[in-house]
C-alpha cells in the first residue's frame, strides 16, 4: 500500500519575489506547522527571499508505535537506521516530494532554485528524494536525520550540495548515523557542508545561522 502526503501545503510566501522555494518535511509525528518557527527565522536570517512549502505527512499506523497512528512519511518497520521504512513506504513519500518539486517547477521555478529539507525523519526523505533527482537542484539541507536505504541508491548519480546538521547528544538518532550517512555522501562525490552542535533532538538557532550562511552561498553562487 502506498500513501501520499494530504492536505493543502503551509505555504509562506516573502513580500518580496521569491528568489528559492525551500520544501521542507517535518519529523514523525510532527506537524507542517512545526517547522513554522524555524522556517521564519530563516527566512530573517537570509538576505535573497524565500518561499517555504511546508507539506504535511498522511496519518500512518506506526510499526514501532504499536501501530498508532502519527504523521509519518513512511511507517517505521526496523529500529535499524539503515533499514527503516518499507521500500514502498520510501517510494511513496519521495514520489510526494516529487509532485511537490514538479508543481513548483510548473510555476516557473528554475530547478537551481530548489532546495529541498527536512528534520528528522522528513530529512530521511529529502535526501532520498535529492539523490533520486536527475535535473539541476539547489541542494538538500537535512537536520537531526539519517539516510535509509542507501544500498538503492545509485552511486553514480549527479552530485548535491548537501548540508547535514546534527547535536553530539541526540538521543533520538545517534550522531554516529548521521556521520556514517555523511561519510557515505562524501564517498559517492557530494559536496557535503557538516555542523555538528546544539542539544537534543530538535531544530538548534545556531543550525539555522549555519543553514542560512550555506544557502546565502548557494544562491549567491553562479547558475550550473
């Protein structure tokens, strides 16, 4: 069985023409209004307008959660990062992103003006969906995260600029996954920006400082 993601996106719009649209998931059983806050101080923080696009996972019966029903991208079937989720299940989830990027694409966005993000496991899928990409992308930007499923990956995919935020004491997934996830990136040939600090499994403000310097040299970049 696949899911796609329901409801309308959370959208926010600058006040000024839109120079990236950032399409950014939130983490398991969170909610697209989660990512409001950080959404907002990134958008503050950069000086080249952003238009957010803030999706909302469907409601799945969780594996892990003894089958109760959270916001999920793609049910949660192992406690091994590298293995969560069901292929279908991740397919599901990257075709969303997919559709959503497409949609933008339609509206007249440049692909170099695309970045894709994600917290947690919404980053899971956002790395997934990036490396899945054949055309021009901004980037991906994923915080507190891992990567699944890589062995179906193809390792010789376009190369992303990629950043990776991450706290040494996350104690909802082990900075150790995402450094083994980095690791990986690098070998395949991305080019990967890594920050490791804040606390805890959450959005830290000096991550966000970080992102929002990496992107500012990502669209102050020339096109190609």
């Amino acid at each position: 069985m696949t899911h796609a993601a329901v409801d309308t996106p959370l959208e926010i719009l600058p006040k000024r023409r839109a120079h990236a649209t950032v399409i950014w998931l939130h983490g398991l059983g969170a909610d697209a209004e989660d990512l409001v806050p950080a959404a907002t101080v990134l958008a503050e923080r950069c000086l080249h307008p952003l238009h957010f696009v803030l999706p909302r996972a469907p409601r799945l019966p969780v594996t892990l959660y003894h089958r109760f029903r959270l916001r999920a991208w793609f049910d949660v079937v192992s406690e091994d990062f590298d293995q969560r989720g069901t292929p279908a299940g991740l397919d599901a989830a990257v075709e969303t992103v997919a559709r959503l990027a497409q949609r933008e694409l339609d509206r007249g966005l440049p692909p170099e003006r695309l970045l894709l993000a994600g917290f947690s496991q919404g980053g899971a899928v956002a790395l997934q969906a990036a490396l899945r990409r054949t055309g021009p992308l901004l980037g991906v930007a994923a915080l507190s995260t891992y990567l699944p499923q890589r062995e179906r990956l193809a390792p010789d995919g376009p190369p992303r600029a990629v950043f990776l935020a991450h706290a040494p004491d996350d104690d909802v997934v082990p900075i150790a996954v995402a450094e083994s996830a980095r690791d990986w990136l690098e070998g395949r040939g991305d080019e990967v920006t890594w920050w490791a600090g804040g606390s805890g499994h959450a959005v830290a403000d000096d991550a966000l400082a970080a992102l929002a310097a990496w992107l500012e040299s990502r669209l102050a970049a020339p096109p190609g």
